[in-house]
C-alpha cells in the first residue's frame, strides 16, 4: 500500500518535471511579449501579434532596401553593406557632396555597361529614415512614426513600398546585385495583412 502511493507520487513528479521541461524549452524559443497571458508567443497569438512584422523586417533589412537607409552618413554598396566608394556621402539633401552627386554616375535606370544601379531620384534616405542597426521592434517604430517617415500613415506606408520606383528597383537591382529575396506581390500581401491587423510591432 505504502510502496504504491511511493510509485504513485514518484510517477506524478516525473510527470510534473516533463512538463516543466517542456514548459521551459517553449519559453526560451518565442519572443516574450507582456501582452501574453502566457508570457510568450504562442503559435495562435503569433497570428496576430507583431510577427506579422518580421516578413517585412527582413525585407527592409536587405541589402538592396539598407544600402540607401543607413543610420549615418553613408551610402553602403553591395551585399556585405561596406561604405560606398569614392567617400561619397549625404550632403544637405541626400544628394550628395559638390562634385560627388548621386546623380552625376546614378541614372534613371540601371546602366547595362558600367553596372551603375539607377532609378528616378536616387538618393540617400534622410536620417530619421535610418534603419542599419535596429531589432525589429525599433525598426518597426521607425517606420510608422510620422515625424520620422515623412509624414506616412500606415495606408501610404503601404502604398510607397508597393510603387515606388527606389523601393521596386531593389527587384530589378541590375549588375550581378542579388534582388530582395521575397516576391514583391508577396511582400506587399504581407504589408496589408499587417495594415489589416492594425500594423502592431513585435516587442523585440
Ligand atoms: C536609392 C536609395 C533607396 C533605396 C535603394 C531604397 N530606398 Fe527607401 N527611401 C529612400 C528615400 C530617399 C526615401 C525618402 C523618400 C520620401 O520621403 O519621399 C525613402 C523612404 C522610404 C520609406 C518611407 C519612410 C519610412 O521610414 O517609413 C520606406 C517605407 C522605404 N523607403 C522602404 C524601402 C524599401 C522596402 C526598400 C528596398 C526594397 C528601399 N526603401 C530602398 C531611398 C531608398
Ligand atoms: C562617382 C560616382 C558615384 C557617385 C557620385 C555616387 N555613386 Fe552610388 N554607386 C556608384 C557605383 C559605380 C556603384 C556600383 C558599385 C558596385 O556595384 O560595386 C554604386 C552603388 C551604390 C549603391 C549600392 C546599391 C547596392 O545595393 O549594392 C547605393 C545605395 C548607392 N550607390 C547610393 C548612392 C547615393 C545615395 C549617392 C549620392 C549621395 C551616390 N551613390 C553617389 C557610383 C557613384
């Protein structure tokens, strides 16, 4: 009688130390965000939640989007992001220094011979459109806060990365750049699932 209830308790706390485990394990994987009565995300709470946002953080954070908003002076080339060449930088206008004009080698279109990507009014994205750097939770508040993305709700958020011209080059980039791996039809349905969703940010 007594061996049984032993067998019995030692089964329930095998039981209880599974479920700790298992308990642990699924919380070190996910985000914790505070708004989770659980303390961390759940597949079902991810649905609607700020991971809706981390498709399109990785598109921004690509190379092609990155290159033009960085968080100083600098324009970056290429996929490792180094300084551009030529010590170009922004200049008063995001068009560069005197004789270092984004315009005098950037064209409208990207050039076939010398590989010089180009787009209508190439240049550099002003500084409080700066991204190089941040988690997903600050790019996130980045690029909704109006006094810092040109005065965009989430609407024309939306609408600037699905027509505009500097925005679609980075799928047609010319030379051997590599274009922003998702599908532009896909990033823009991930756009407006989460316009839809109210553009919620991710926590981290
Ligand atoms: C050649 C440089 C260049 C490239 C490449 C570029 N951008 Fe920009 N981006 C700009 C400039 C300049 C502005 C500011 C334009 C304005 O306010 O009218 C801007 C503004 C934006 C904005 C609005 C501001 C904000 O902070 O929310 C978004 C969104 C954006 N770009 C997304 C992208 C994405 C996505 C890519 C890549 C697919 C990309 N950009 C590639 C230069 C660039
Ligand atoms: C003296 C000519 C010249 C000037 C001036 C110039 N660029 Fe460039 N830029 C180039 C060349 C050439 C490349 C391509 C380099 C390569 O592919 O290795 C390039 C590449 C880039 C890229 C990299 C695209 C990518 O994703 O790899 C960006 C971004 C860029 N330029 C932005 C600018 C901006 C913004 C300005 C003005 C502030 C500017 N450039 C001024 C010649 C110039």
């Amino acid at each position: 009688m007594a061996q049984g209830r032993m067998r019995l308790t030692a089964g329930l706390s095998a039981a209880f130390a599974v479920v700790t485990v298992a308990g642990m394990l699924e919380s070190a994987g996910p985000a914790r965000i505070s708004g989770s009565p659980f303390g961390y995300v759940t597949p079902a709470l991810a649905a609607d939640n700020g991971d809706l946002f981390a498709p399109i953080a990785e598109v921004l954070r690509h190379p092609r989007c990155m290159n033009c908003h960085p968080r100083d002076d600098r324009p970056r080339q290429g996929e490792d992001r180094h300084p551009h060449q030529q010590n170009v930088v922004r200049g008063d206008d995001g068009l560069g220094f005197t004789n270092m004009r984004c315009t005098s080698c950037h064209r409208e279109e990207n050039n076939a011979y010398s590989a010089v990507p180009g787009a209508p009014t190439w240049h550099l994205a002003p500084l409080s459109m700066g991204w190089q750097g941040l988690n997903n939770a600050d790019l996130c508040a980045a690029l909704k806060d109006e006094k810092r993305n040109g005065g965009r709700n989430v609407a024309a958020l939306v609408e600037h990365m699905d027509k505009d011209k500097l925005v679609l080059w980075g799928w047609e980039p010319g030379g051997k750049r590599a274009p922003v791996s998702t599908p532009h039809d896909q990033f823009v349905k991930q756009l407006k699932d989460w316009a839809a969703a109210d553009a919620p940010c991710p926590k981290s």
